[in-house]
C-alpha cells in the first residue's frame, strides 16, 4: 500500500490549523499551481488531494487518527475505540518502538510502521529481526533551460547534458519545450536523477524553463504585453497604429480620441498558446503618451495656439 502523504505538509498548514485557515492555504497554492496558469499539474493534484481530506471532519478525524482518510485501509477492530496502540506500543514496548503516533508518522513518511531498516524475516530486536537495509528512491535532480522569448511562444526542442552524481558518464536528454511555455515550468523526466541505493529507482530529472526578456514583449501567463507609444495629437485626436504581434505579423489598432496615458487594450488571440487549454491569450496593448521634450517652431506655435484655444482649466482644486 502506497505511503499516505503529509496533507498538513502539502497545504503548509499546522496541525491545529482550523478549517478557514486550511481554505485560505489551499486557495493561494491552488492559484499557484492551476495548470492553466502554466502551474505543475501533478503539484495540483497533490493539493486538491490534500484539501479533500483536510477540509472534511470526517476525513481529517481519520486521518489524524489512522494516517489515511480511506476506511478501507483502517485495520478490521481498530476503529471502535477501546484499545490505547499507546499503551500496547509505548514505553519501550514491542522492543523501543516508540509511541503510537511515532509508527504513524513511519507509515506516512512509507517506511513502515518499524521503520525503514526492518526486516521481518528472521530473529534478534526482540523477534522481529534484524536490521536489513531497504530500497531507498534517488534523489530528485534539477537543471536550468535557457530559452528565447520566440522558442517559448512556438516551442521547441533543446539538447541537455546531464552528469549524475556517482557516475562517470553523463546523458544527453532531448527536451521538448512546448508552444506557449511559460518562465519557471518544469518538466518531468521519470527516472533519470540521482540512482537509489539498495536496489530503489533513481530519482527523477526535473528542467525549469527560463524565459531569456525581449526587447518589447513580456509575457503573463498567455498573456502577452507591449508598451505602445503615442504622441499627444494622435492621443487628443485619435490614430490608427501598426502593432507587431509575438507570432511575427503586424496588427492595426485603433486608438480613440482623447485617449488618456496608460489606457489598456486587447487583441482577443494574439497572445501566446495556452499550454493546458485550447486557442491563445491575448495581446494587451498599454498606450504610452509621450510628451515632446524639445519642439520645433511650428510645433510650438501649435501648441500655443492649442493653449489659446483651451479655455477650460484642467486643475479643478
């Protein structure tokens, strides 16, 4: 039976934490992690898993009580109450194994209710046997993928070489960086970290995508930003402007009269591909308004004229 996990770990909650507090938790992390905001799927999982549990009585009672929420794996007569396992395993009973709640967290932790190093099979530690070393999985490994603004918006293919510790040899890994990538997605490769010891698997090789800035687009989620200067006629008397999009084409927008400093707008799907979804963000256009600092005669008798001509005082103190 697989190893239950520590739910109060994965919500990064006590375990006194009431229920608003395990709610609070779980909504940041979720926000955090929601695949289609470019987070980790299975980390997702992992908290709606936990929530489940945690944000239900019933479920957290057992938990507490058994390490696991599924009655199914609660032993047949351990449920009703009367027998204390502290009193059966505590104080030094059963050969120091410690108290009730101790072979619990061994359980969650998936080294047994003993420990990791028992072995049932033959004598000595008061008849349970002796110390046999078990499988242990490697250690997880991490690695850095540096990749342009382009090769992350399309996607790609990128060659990592990896050395794992207690190797000679290194491996070489094609990664597929997918279209719409976002900075600081990972990728999982099962099985190529660190080996395990006493015959476990290895660990598994984890590539974080880093996402090199572009000159003029950045990117949120598949979101995709740019800054657009105007001048101040085109924003009092409205323009038409030429857009470059992050796909390589160029698209016209339509900045109103009177368009004020910082306005934001959107061009529906011209945003980068959605990783875990279908179809593109969007394109958000933020309108710079910039002010000439040196004009020439003609403008500045324009802007003169447009002084004389603007009665209204746009200080209202």
């Amino acid at each position: 039976m697989p190893a239950t996990p520590d739910y109060y770990k994965t919500l990064g909650v006590p375990r006194t934490a009431s229920t608003d507090e395990i709610k609070k938790a779980f909504r940041k992390l979720a926000r955090k992690y929601h695949p289609d905001a470019g987070g980790d799927e299975a980390k997702f999982k992992e908290i709606n898993e936990a929530y489940e549990v945690l944000s239900d009585d019933k479920k957290r009672k057992l938990y507490d009580q058994y390490g696991t929420a599924n009655e199914n794996q609660i032993p047949h007569g351990w449920g009703g109450g009367a027998v204390n396992m502290d009193d059966i395993f505590g104080g030094g009973g059963a050969g120091g194994f410690g108290s009730w709640a101790d072979i619990l967290e061994s359980i969650r932790r998936g080294e047994g209710a003993f420990g990791t190093n028992w072995d049932f099979n033959g004598g000595g530690a008061s008849g349970f046997g002796g110390r046999q070393p078990r499988p242990r999985k490697g250690q997880d490994m991490n690695v850095t993928l540096n990749v342009t603004f382009e090769e992350a918006f399309a996607g790609t293919e990128k060659r990592v070489t990896v050395r794992v510790p207690g190797r000679t040899d290194s491996e070489t890994l094609t990664v597929k960086v997918p279209a719409g990538a976002v900075d600081g997605g990972r990728l999982r490769f099962k099985c190529k970290g660190a080996p395990g010891e006493n015959g476990g698997a290895a660990g598994d090789l984890l590539v974080t995508t880093r996402i090199q800035d572009h000159p003029y687009f950045k990117r949120d989620g598949a979101d995709v930003l740019i800054d657009v200067p105007v001048n101040v006629a085109e924003a009092a008397l409205g323009a038409s402007v030429v857009v470059p999009a992050p796909d390589g084409t160029k698209v016209r927008v339509k900045i109103p009269a009177g368009t004020q400093d910082q306005t934001v707008m959107s061009v529906r799907g011209k945003g980068a591909p959605r990783v875990k979804g279908t179809g593109n963000g969007d394109l958000k256009i933020t309108v710079k308004v910039q002010v000439p600092k040196h004009m020439n005669e003609a403008q500045t008798k324009a802007m003169e004229a447009f002084l004389q001509a603007s009665p209204d005082d746009v200080r209202s103190w």
